[in-house]
C-alpha cells in the first residue's frame, strides 16, 4: 500500500535496461555459455520483479476492498450517527470553487436533510463573478438595493451584501432581478433566516493550465468571493463549515481555517459528510485526510445543535 504504480515502472524498465546492457556487453568478451547464464539471470530477475508487482496489486486490491467496506457499513449507520443532529435548522450552500459537481452538492444537501436540518438553497458564483464589468456591476447594484454605495460598487461589495442578505432572508425580494444577472446561480428557498451555511470551494485544474497563474487567478476569487462571505456571515454569527473533495488541484483548506472557519477536506466521502454533520452542529476542527487536517473526523456521538 502507498508504493507509487510509476515507480514500479521506473524500476522494471530500470532492470531490463541493465540486463540488456550486460548482454550486449557479454556478447563481445565472453562466449556463448556465459551469455546462456546472462539469459537465466534475466529471466530470474524479471520473475523475481513480476512476482513483487503481483504482490503489491493483490494487497492494493484488498485494502481497497476493505476500504470500500468500511464506506459501506458507514453509510449503513449513518442514519444513527446523525439523526436529528441539526434538527430544525436552516443551512444555505454556498459553491465558491470551480467544480462543477452536482452529485458533490445533492449529497451534500441529502446529507443535512438526513440529520434533521433543512437545505433551503444553494447559491452558485459564476466564474466570471470577480471579472464583471462596471455596468455588470452597478445592475447588480440596483438588484441588490445597494444604492448607498453609490458609484463605489465592487465584486467584493456584492458578495458581502448577497451573503448578509441570504442569511437574514432579506434576499428574497430581489431574488429574480438578482439571478437575471446571471452573477450567481440560485435554487431553493430564499425567504427565511439561514442558521448555518456550507461554503464548497476547491478548484479542479486542468492539465493545460499553468500552475503558477491559476493559484494567482484563485487566491483573487477568494479575496473577492469567499473571504467577503465569511466576513459578512461573521459579522451576523452565522456557522460556516469550508469543504470541498479530497481530489482538488488547488485546495481552499489553509485560506477558509484563516478565516476561523471549521473545515472538512473530503466531502465527498461518507466519513467527510459525517464530519460535515457534526462541524454544522457546533464541534468546530479541521477534519479529513489532507495535511490541513488535524485529524480524520470528530469523536462519535450524537452531535447535537449548540
């Protein structure tokens, strides 16, 4: 477990290199017996190396069946693990990141349900919501009734009064106006005060991207999306949770924990729904596999709204 397919590549291409390289020297200094030998130590190695590839596939294999096991009798017990843990209590998802994943948000959603809770929306930044144009920007402003900015309007501006009007429920006068801009995405129900919110970023970065520019591009949208959110959600004491898969190609772990926010790294797993679960009832940590982690998940029990 944990030994790297490519380096097992690396090392059988590495033998017969080797060995290729003995022969072709033997054939010159030595006679055909010795080059018989040089064959029989070929063949010997290369058992010797497809035996130990054998192996390791075979124990891969059965951790990744006991792994999947353990998700299986997880999800059997969750019911158990989380029931009426957030009874009552209204949570608003809010996608930051550049993922794209419905599945990750259904289940996110099914999940709060599950424990008692109520997902009343999900709000979708666009990936042009920091680049918008003045005039983009002052007809949202108009949507928004953030008249008394003035001329002043900026992305981080509109993102602090969408996420103080989602959380009071003031936003629901002016929803339609507001997704007619086509800033944000928005589904669910708007019209009552939010308890909690679940803020999903992390970013997928594609093969062709440049790694340097895309961070640079990233830590821009957190300093106009994602921090305005927290800070105004703060501001009002609501509970944010940060998560986002296991699999990202630039995480948003370090940046939400500086913002004194719990977080959750794998969400997309069972044991990260769990924590999910427990962070939104009030066990504030850092919980998942990554190494922003402080540890895996909170200590079982049934968690109960603080």
């Amino acid at each position: 477990m944990g030994t790297d397919t490519r380096y097992l590549v690396i090392t059988i291409g590495a033998v017969f290199i080797a060995i290729a390289l003995g022969i072709l020297l033997g054939i010159g200094i030595t006679d055909q017996p010795s080059l018989d030998k040089l064959a029989s130590q070929f063949e010997k190695e290369f058992e010797e190396v497809r035996s130990e590839n054998k192996s390791l596939r075979e124990e891969r294999e059965y951790y990744d069946e006991t792994n999947r096991d353990s998700q299986r009798l997880l999800k059997i017990l969750m019911p158990s693990l989380v029931e009426r843990a957030l009874a009552g209590r209204k949570v608003a998802v809010l996608e930051t990141g550049l993922l794209d994943d419905a599945t990750l948000i259904e289940d996110i959603r099914s999940m709060v349900n599950a424990a008692g809770g109520q997902a009343v929306s999900v709000t979708r930044f666009s990936p042009d919501f920091v680049g918008m144009s003045s005039r983009s920007l002052i007809d949202l402003q108009k949507k928004l009734q953030l008249e008394d900015l003035g001329t002043e309007i900026t992305s981080r501006h509109a993102a602090e009064a969408l996420g103080r009007q989602i959380a009071t429920g003031q936003i629901a006068s002016v929803l339609r106006g507001v997704a007619r801009t086509k800033a944000v995405e928005v589904s669910g129900e708007y019209r009552f005060p939010v308890d909690a919110f679940v803020l999903v970023g992390g970013y997928e970065m594609d093969e062709a991207e440049n790694p340097d520019s895309v961070a640079e591009s990233i830590t821009a949208r957190q300093k106009t999306v994602d921090f305005p959110l927290i800070e105004s959600l703060q501001s009002l004491n609501s509970l944010v949770v940060g998560v986002e898969p296991a699999q990202v190609g630039i995480s948003y772990m370090d940046a939400y924990q500086k913002h004194g926010i719990s977080t959750v790294d794998n969400v997309d797993s069972q044991v990260g729904l769990l924590s999910l679960v427990y962070a939104l009832s009030g066990r504030a940590g850092h919980y998942g596999t990554k190494n922003s982690a402080e540890r895996l998940m909170p200590e079982l029990g049934i968690p109960r709204w603080r």
